[in-house]
C-alpha cells in the first residue's frame, strides 16, 4: 500500500467540510482564547511564564486533542470511520488527513492566546520544538480516546477529564503537597512542557531542558505507536 497524497487530501478536505458546520468546534476553540484573558488579568508580570504556558497547553488539550476525539467518536457513530478504515487508504494517510483541520485551528488558537497574554523573552527554536512535541502528543491521545469511545458522549464523560487532569495537574497538584500525586505528575508531559519552557526563559541551565524534551519524546514516540495500535485493531472491529 503506497502513499497517496490525493487520499490525503480528500480525507483533510472532508474533515474541513465536517468541521465548519459543527458548532461545538468553534466553542472549543473560544474556551482557551477566554481562560488566556482571564490569566492575563489574575497573573503578575513575575507569574508571565505561566501566564503563556497554560493558555498554550489548554488549546492543545481541548482544541488538539478533544475535538480530534469528538470528530473520530462522532464518525464513528455514522459507521463513516469504518468505511475510511477498509478504504485503500494507509493508517497513516487516514490519521494524518483526519488530524490536518485540528492542527490548523489549534495552531490559529495558540496564535491568539499568544497575542492575548505575550510571548516572553524565549528562544523561539526551542519554544517550536516544546509545543511541536506536546501537540502531537495531545493529538495522538485524542484520536486514541475517540477511536476507543463508543459514542461522542462517551467521549465527553470520559475523555476530557483525563485531558484536563494533564493540564491541570501540574499546576495545583504541588499545592497537595502529597509526594505520590507529585511523583505521578513528574512523568505527565505536560508537567515537562511547563518546566522545560520555565528553564529556558530562566536559563536554569541545559540540563532540565534537554530532560523536559527527552520526556516529550518518549511521550511522542509512545502516544504515536499507541494509536496506530488501536488503529490496527479497531479496523477490523465489529
């Protein structure tokens, strides 16, 4: 099975298609442009890092990885998927068409959060590459929880909590002051996304850096085998 651009396309195109017309996107998307005025606002410049990265990592979570699951849970319930799965398409021009408007409106959301609250003095190299690796993930474990979901509203009970836990987590489990949660929240990519950009804005030294992004790409790796994974087997499924 070779791949096929013009597959690609048709899958990206009919994505756009089904996209403009569900208005729970364009809710999604207003969620994190809302929270990234509300940050700006409660937090002082000292707080400016976090300020940037929460926006960042709610947009990813619920615009990347949310809606990509809602759309995939939803295809799902017209036995649309299925055909797409049995179709000459490969897996891979499948995930990738059907991730193609996700990626789009979650990088046009980061883009408006980032003029709402300020970008601060980061290397722009590595601030690519930090949300370059934490979108994929998201969006790898957004299609892995639509592709197990049985229905959309599945999705929604069981799917965004755990999205949330990811965003969240790290940013008031310290405050529980409970060394398990702690020591949970420490292997959370998300958890190294917001250290590793803090070390970079403070120049706390290469070390942490380069730990936050050998995180993330393990985190990469093994969210992008798991979904292929359930992919394979949910093809097949009856």
């Amino acid at each position: 099975m070779t791949f096929s651009l013009n597959r690609l396309l048709a899958i990206a195109g009919k994505e756009w298609k089904d996209s403009v017309r569900n208005p729970q996107i364009l809710l999604m998307a207003g969620m994190p442009i809302v929270f990234s005025i509300l940050m700006k606002g409660q937090l002082s410049e000292g707080n400016a890092i976090d300020r940037f990265t929460v926006p960042v990592m709610i947009a990813i979570a619920v615009v990347g990885a949310f809606v990509q699951a809602l759309m995939i849970s939803e295809e799902k319930e017209k036995n649309t998927l299925r055909a797409l799965m049995l179709s000459p398409a490969s897996p891979v021009e499948v995930l990738l068409g059907k991730s193609a408007m996700t990626t789009v409106y979650t990088i046009a959301v980061m883009v408006v959060c980032m003029l709402i609250t300020g970008i601060p003095a980061i290397n722009i190299g590595y601030l690519i590459i930090y949300i370059l690796f934490l979108l994929v993930i998201f969006m790898a474990l957004g299609t892995s929880i639509g592709l197990i979901s049985r229905t959309a509203s599945e999705t929604s009970i069981v799917g965004l909590p755990i999205l949330l836990f990811f965003v969240f987590g790290p940013i008031f489990a310290p405050g529980l002051k409970v060394s398990f949660v702690m020591d949970v929240i420490g292997f959370i990519p998300s958890y190294h996304f917001m250290e590793g950009l803090s070390a970079v804005v403070h120049d706390e030294g290469r070390e942490q850096i380069w730990l936050s992004l050998g995180n993330l790409l393990v985190w990469m790796v093994l969210s992008t085998l798991l979904v292929l994974f359930i992919y394979r087997g949910k093809r097949f499924d009856k």
